[in-house]
C-alpha cells in the first residue's frame, strides 16, 4: 500500500465519532498505523471493520481525555505497541450544548474546559515526550471558528461559553507548543472548523429554522463536512506541511474572513 502517511504511527482522540472518525479512515487510508482513544469503544465497532479491511495495523484504548492517568496510559500504550508516535489529533471535545441539562454553569464549564483545553494539553504534553525521543512529531488540535472570534449574535450564548474560552485556549496553547518545541522538530497546529455535520452539532441542524441559520452565517451557504476537516488534518500532519508550525487554520467555508 502506498500512501501520504506510510510508515507513520498516528494517535487519535474521539476517534469513534464525527471529525476523529473521518480522520481515522483517511489516515488509515494513507497508510498510518492508527491509535485510537475515545471515552466510548462503542464507536469503533463499525470504525474498527473498516480499518481491518485497509489493512493497517491499529490499537484501541478507551479513556477519558481529562483524566491524566488515561492520557499517560493511551500514549504508553500507543508507543509501547507500535514503538513510537509521529503524530496525535487532538479531536475529543465537547459542547456545553450537550452537558446534562441539571448541571449548572460552573459543572459544564468545567466539563467543557477539562476535556477540550485541559485534554490537549495532557495528551500533547505525553504524546511530545515520546516525540523528543525522535526528534519529529506532528500534532494537530481541533479548535473551532468560536476559538478565533465570538459567537454570532445570531446563535444563542449569553457571552460566558465554556466552548469558546477552551477554544481560544487551544489556539493560544498550539501557539506556544509550536515555539517552544520547533527546536525538537515537532510541529503543533490547529484546525478551526466552521459548524460541521457531526453528532456534536446534530441537535442544531435537525432544527431546519436554526441548520438555515448557520448555513447563512457561513459566506458558501453551507455547512462542512467531516471528510473535508480530515482533508486539512492529513495536510497538517503530513510532511507536505514540514515548514508549517504554529498555524490555525480555518476550515469555514468564509466563516472567520468576514
Ligand atoms: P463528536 O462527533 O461529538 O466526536 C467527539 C468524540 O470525542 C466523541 O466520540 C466523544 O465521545 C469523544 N469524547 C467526548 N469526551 C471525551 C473525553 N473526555 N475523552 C475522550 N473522548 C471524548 O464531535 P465532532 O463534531 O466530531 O468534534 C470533534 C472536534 O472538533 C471537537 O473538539 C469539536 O469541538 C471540534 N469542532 C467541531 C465542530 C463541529 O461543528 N462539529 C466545529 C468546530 C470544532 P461521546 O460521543 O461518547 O461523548
């Protein structure tokens, strides 16, 4: 088989759903041995059949982003299994949209901050230790539109979003990542999607008068999709971006150039 990511070892958070799945096939795709980590196996199921018919090798480690116990042991067992990781995609997250609803503000902000911000963070800090043994590395984190610029007077928020400070905290944490691990050649960035169809926004776009909404608020009249997240993932995580580092990049459809 030959591929983009051929003889690559890829770890990947919320790997069972949405933008983490679609980045599961296509780096399986291009030939990455794949770690997948997600706080539900559930979802590999289905993930797992289709990795066994590309062929590459593959781990499956469940845990929880925010718990730095199940970090460490997702990265050791990553490393242990396949003897390195080149790249980690920070994609489990999740939205205060979601959160019980008997929970009250300072619960979900916690959730929220714990899993988005705090769980890259983790994950980046033991995934670059097994990196620097290397010297190469790739990481890419998912931020979001709402970690560039405030929610849209148009959505809902009353301007204390857990989602968006975990976001921007993201963008600035891949910033800094990125300037001090150059010198370890390992490079750290940040996709920002616009709304993109997943499980995690599927509650607003089974609304049609709010799925119109979002729709208009992107400049191509359109939602995106996971595959063209993991698109610009493999570009990131690839060597066809070796001279790219410390980057945010939108994925929007036009969101953040307006
Ligand atoms: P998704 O479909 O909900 O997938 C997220 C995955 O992460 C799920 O499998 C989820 O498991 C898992 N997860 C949640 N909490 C976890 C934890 N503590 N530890 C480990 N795994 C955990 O969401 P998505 O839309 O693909 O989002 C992927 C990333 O892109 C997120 O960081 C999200 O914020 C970001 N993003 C999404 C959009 C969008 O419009 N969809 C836009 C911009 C950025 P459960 O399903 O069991 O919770």
């Amino acid at each position: 088989m030959s591929g983009r990511l051929n003889g690559k070892v890829t770890l990947i958070t919320g790997a069972g759903s949405g933008i983490g799945k679609a980045i599961t096939h296509l780096f399986a795709a291009e030939g990455s041995s794949i770690g997948l980590m997600d706080i539900d196996q559930s979802g590999f199921n289905l993930l797992t059949e289709d990795i066994k018919k590309i062929g590459v090798e593959f781990i499956t480690v469940e845990g929880d982003v925010s718990n730095i116990a199940d970090c460490k042991n997702a990265v050791e067992t990553c490393a242990k299994t396949f003897g390195k990781i080149d790249i980690l995609v920070n994609s489990a997250g999740v939205t205060p949209r979601n959160a019980p609803k008997e929970w009250g503000f300072e619960k979900t902000w916690d959730w929220v901050v714990d899993v988005n911000l705090k769980g890259t963070v983790m994950m980046s800090k033991f995934a670059s230790e097994i990196m620097k043994r290397n010297r190469l590395g790739s990481i890419v984190n998912l931020s979001s539109i709402l970690g560039i610029v405030g929610y849209s007077e148009d959505i809902s928020s009353d301007g204390f979003s857990p989602y968006t400070h975990s976001k921007g905290g993201v963008v600035q944490f891949t910033r800094d990542m990125a300037v001090q691990f150059a010198k370890d050649n390992i490079r750290v960035n940040a996709l920002c999607p616009g709304f993109t169809y997943t499980p995690q926004t599927k509650r607003l776009t089974d609304d049609d008068e709010m799925k119109k909404k979002l729709e208009s608020l992107h400049p191509m009249g359109r939602l995106g999709k996971p595959d063209e997240i993991a698109k610009a993932a493999l570009f990131l995580a690839s060597d066809e971006s070796s001279f790219v580092t410390g980057a945010c990049l939108p994925v929007d459809g036009g969101y953040t150039a307006k």
